[in-house]
C-alpha cells in the first residue's frame, strides 16, 4: 500500500514513500522512488527540499515521464509538477503573453492556443509531456521548435536557493538542449512564459506536412488544420505509448561536419542530409539505424519498433537495463558501419 502523508502541514505538496514509477513514464519499466512529492504549490520547494529527510538526497524533477528512462530504482526524491494554470498576462494587437504552469499538459495547452486564435505551435501539437519539461530539451517537430515561442521561464534554482526568471537567451537553447538540460539537477521549472502571435506564417515545408494538407482537401490552410495534418502523420508514423511502451525518438539525429556528410553521401547517396546554418550537417539517425537492419528488431521484450527505426519500444516486460543494452548495440553497429555516433536523446537515469 502506498504510504501518502496527510500532513497537514505539507500546503502545497504530497507525500509517497516507495512511490511507484512504471505508470508515471511512457516506457512503462519497473522502477521505484524512494520519495515521491506531488507538487501543487511552487511556492513550497524551499521548505519541500529543506526537509531533513531530504537534504542530502538525489533529486529528479519529473513531469509526464515521457522523456525518462529508469535503468534501477531512484533511491531520492522524486518532484512531480503537478501545478495548474494558463494565464494570459498581457494582450496587445498582435501578440499575447502567456504564462503557463509547469504542470499543465503540453498538447492540452496547443490545443488552447489553437483554439484561442493563436498561430505558432501548431507543429507541435500530439508531443506528450509537461509544460515544464517543453523547454528542458526545446522540443521541435515538422521545423519547429519551442523556443521561438519563448520569452522566459520560471524557475527554482537549487545553488542559488532562490526562485529565478531567465530570459529566452539565457536559456541556451539548441536542437534538443538548453542550460536546464546542461546543468541537469540544477533548476525546477515552475511556469513558463510565451509570446503567442495572432497572425504567422504556417511552416509546412516540412516532412510531408503539404502532402498530407493535399491528401485532406484543404487548399488554404488554418492553423488548426496544419495542426489536424501533423497529428495524422504523427498517429500513422509513431506508436502511441497508450499501445506500447516508448519515449518517443530515442537517439538524436546526429549533426557532423559537411566534409563527412559528403563522403557519407558518396557511398550512400540515398542517406538524408540536413544542411545547418552554421555549415555542419544533421543527418537522419532513423535511416541509418534502419540500414543497420534494426526496423521492428526484437531483443525479448526490448525492440526497436516496426513503425519508426528511431522509436526504442518495450513490448510488455522489458527493463530499463534491457532497453539500454539493445540501444548499446545499435549505436556500435551504427559507429561500425557509418563512423556516426548516436546520443540517446531521453534522460537515462
Ligand atoms: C510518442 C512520443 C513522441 C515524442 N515526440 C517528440 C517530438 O516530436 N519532439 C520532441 O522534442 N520530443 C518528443 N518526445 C519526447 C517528450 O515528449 C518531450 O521531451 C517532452 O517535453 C517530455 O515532457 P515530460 O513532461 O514527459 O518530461 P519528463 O520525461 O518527465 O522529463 C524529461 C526531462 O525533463 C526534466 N524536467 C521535466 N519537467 C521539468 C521541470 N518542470 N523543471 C526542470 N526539469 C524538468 C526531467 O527531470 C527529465 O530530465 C516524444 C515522446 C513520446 C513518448
């Protein structure tokens, strides 16, 4: 039975001992919590984490699970966002501030923008996860990632013991990274606030998102039908982890000098080649596990899934050790066939 403190005196959080953690993450796999806190009232970190029991412990904020993998158990405590809240802050003409609470959902807050006239995150509807986690590895999908919505984010940090508000650039965003990431442990995200146009290019050039406009008759796109595109491609080309278990992609699409991109290239002409600004090249690490021969390759019950080389799945009993094992073997095969390191894009714990 799980042992929930009533403690009163607890105002803003919740208390487990030896809280479970497989249904709080999208991969599904055992693993238990020493401590886990629900935290409903920001404003209660410093005496949540002063707590003697506390002090010394390993800390890990968690908040839809869908970015985590657990290897073992966590012998700490666990912070679970759990707090509510989209506020807009200022209305202007063409663009709004919103603030929004770390622990709301972030597909159920693209559809609110969506559905309050705001053009922008429509390509980033259908990621599961938190508010809170979106800017921890400035999430991106169809060419688009979240920091361009970004104005600042609220947050607790751990060495200076105070609350603090970074602005967008001293966020260090990057493809799939930012401080909150490099300097993992060190801040809880408490609420974030964006900037929301009302008027904005559509961003459609991407990944078969026109194709798929086409295919639905809609000749003179809406935000909300773009949105309605990327969540068709995305429900055929990913497995939903409510069907199986996964954390989405799981290696980062790998970005290597231009000079190797095109030696790759010249053996592989079919590889997908991504030229960035700064002049190094992205290259799709989907396709280069699928030519390693991974595609729907099954380990017990670790498996790389049928849909999408990229995508680690557990179909039923698979541990953490077990998945991180089989992910070993495809970044060897991948380094020994095409001198391409993969990095696993989930927080491996
Ligand atoms: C089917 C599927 C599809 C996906 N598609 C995409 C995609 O298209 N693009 C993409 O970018 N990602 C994608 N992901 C990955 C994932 O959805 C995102 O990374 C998401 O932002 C994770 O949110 P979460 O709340 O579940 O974070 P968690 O998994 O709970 O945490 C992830 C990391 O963020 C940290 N973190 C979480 N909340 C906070 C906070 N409040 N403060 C500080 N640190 C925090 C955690 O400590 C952990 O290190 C996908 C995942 C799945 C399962």
């Amino acid at each position: 039975m799980l042992d929930r403190s009533q403690d009163p005196a607890n105002d803003g959080y919740q208390l487990i001992r030896r809280a479970p953690l497989a249904s709080r993450t999208t991969f599904d796999v055992p693993a238990v919590a020493a401590w886990l806190a629900e935290l409903t009232r920001p404003q209660a970190l410093p005496e949540l984490l002063a707590r003697p029991e506390f002090r010394d412990l390993p800390r890990l904020v968690l908040g839809g699970g869908s970015n985590v993998l657990f290897t073992r158990d966590f012998d700490g405590l666990v912070v679970a966002l759990a707090n509510r809240g989209i506020d807009v802050v200022e209305s202007a003409e063409e663009v709004d501030r919103v603030r929004v609470s770390a622990g709301e959902n972030w597909d159920g807050f693209v559809r609110w923008s969506l559905g309050a006239g705001y053009v922008g995150l429509e390509n980033l509807v259908l990621i599961p996860g938190s508010v809170g986690a979106a800017p921890f590895q400035n999430i991106g999908a169809y060419g688009v990632e979240v920091e361009t919505f970004i104005e600042s984010v609220d947050a607790w940090d751990h060495d200076a013991a105070r609350f603090v508000t970074l602005q967008r650039e001293e966020c260090a965003f990057a493809y799939r990274d930012s401080l909150f990431k490099q300097q993992r442990g060190r801040f809880v995200i408490t609420s974030v606030l964006f900037r929301l146009p009302r008027s904005r290019p559509l961003c459609l050039d991407y990944a078969g998102v026109r194709e798929e406009l086409a295919a639905m008759g809609v000749t003179s796109p809406t935000a909300t039908d773009a949105a309605s595109a990327v969540e068709r491609l995305r429900l055929r080309k990913l497995p939903n982890p409510a069907d199986i278990g996964n954390a989405g992609s799981f290696f980062k699409n790998p970005v290597v000098p231009a000079t190797q991109a095109r030696s790759l290239q010249a053996s592989h002409p079919q590889l997908p080649v991504f030229h960035l600004e700064d002049g190094s090249c992205k290259l799709s690490a989907a396709w280069l596990i699928q030519q390693c021969g991974f595609k729907g390759y099954r380990e017990g019950d670790a498996g790389v899934s049928d849909k999408h080389a990229l995508v680690l799945v557990n179909h039923g009993n698979a541990t953490g050790a077990e998945l991180m094992s089989l992910a070993e073997r495809i970044r060897n095969a991948v380094r020994e066939s095409f001198g391409v390191g993969l990095e696993p894009e989930p927080v491996v714990l």
